[in-house]
C-alpha cells in the first residue's frame, strides 16, 4: 500500500438555526491518499485479491485516526472514497465495502448497523458527502446526517482518497421525531 497523505480534521457546532446548541456536536474525519492499487492495469477481472491486501490496513489506520481525531464515544458513523480519473468507481468499492474494512470501526465504536458509505470518481480537490447513521440503530432519525469532505489536491489521477467519519450526536438541534413514530411506518 502507498499511502501519500493522511488527513484529520474536527468540526466543532455551537450554534445552529440562529440558536446556540445546549450541547456543542463534534464531527470528525480521516481521511488517507492512496496510489491506487489498480491504476495503468487497465479493466482487472478480479479486484478481491489487492482490496484484501489493502482495504484491511486502510480500515485500521482510518478507524484509530478518526475516533482519537473525535475525541468523544461516536454515535454516527460514515465512509466514503473517492476515485482519481484514471480509475473506477469500483476501485474505491472494493476497499470500503469489505467487513475488513469496516470492523475496526464498527469494533472501535461498539456499532452494529450498517456503516453507510458514498463512492464515486472525480477530479481532484472534489467534495465528497458522507452519509452518517447512527452506530447501534439505523431508526434514530436524528443521526441521519451527512459530512461534506474534501482533500486539497486529491484524489490524482492514479489516486483513491478513503475516508471515514464520527460524530458525537446527531444534527444540531434536530426536532424530528424518531421513526418508529411516523404515521406511514409499515
């Protein structure tokens, strides 16, 4: 694996809809730049035998990266990769939807849902949103979030950018109710 950059950043809310928040909300991010294992390859058949060498690695190094970058238990969780021009959103596929990927944040946080995830090619320095859920029940309406990321200059054309992201609570000053409340639940 060549990792090129390693990328921690912290977002502290305290204040939202015109009203300071009773308690401030943190979300954090992790991000590492990657050569990507596939590029000058051209079409690869088989993408599991790199992505079970890489995506393991990436995972711990994301998932220690962004729960120490929090700084707080994280109650939603997301990740995301983004895919310089001269690969395949399926590059980036391959490294994040693994269970070795995601079980050393899912482990890290005592979470059990779905760890939801956004993917797609681009140009460098292009922002990326990452959705997040809640770590223990995906009903929990008020954690329904996303995270806008962006590297400066990444992915290149023969980079992946992979990125997870945590966040102590749900949206500032979410007022909706939880969803086993909706009159169109079924």
């Amino acid at each position: 694996m060549d990792i090129r950059r390693i990328i921690t950043t912290r977002e502290q809310v305290l204040e939202a809809g015109g009203r300071a928040l009773a308690t401030p909300r943190t979300v954090a991010l992790a991000a590492v730049v990657i050569r990507n294992p596939w590029h000058g390859q051209g079409f690869v058949e088989d993408l599991q035998p790199l992505a079970s060498q890489v995506a393991p690695q990436v995972g711990a190094l994301l998932a220690q990266a962004v729960v120490e970058t929090l700084g707080a238990p994280v109650e939603a969780y997301g990740k995301g990769a983004v895919v310089g021009l001269d690969g395949e959103v399926e590059h980036g596929s391959a490294l994040i939807h693994t269970l070795a990927f995601g079980n050393p944040f899912r482990d890290a946080c005592g979470a059990t849902t779905l760890l939801p995830a956004v993917e797609k090619v681009a140009e460098a320095g292009a922002t990326f949103d990452i959705p997040l859920k809640h770590i223990t029940d995906q009903t929990t309406r008020s954690h329904h979030q996303t995270y806008e990321a962006r590297v400066a200059g990444a992915p290149a054309r023969d980079e992946i950018v992979v990125a997870l992201a945590a966040a102590d609570g749900g949206r500032p000053q979410e007022r909706l109710p939880d969803f086993s409340t909706d009159p169109g639940r079924r």
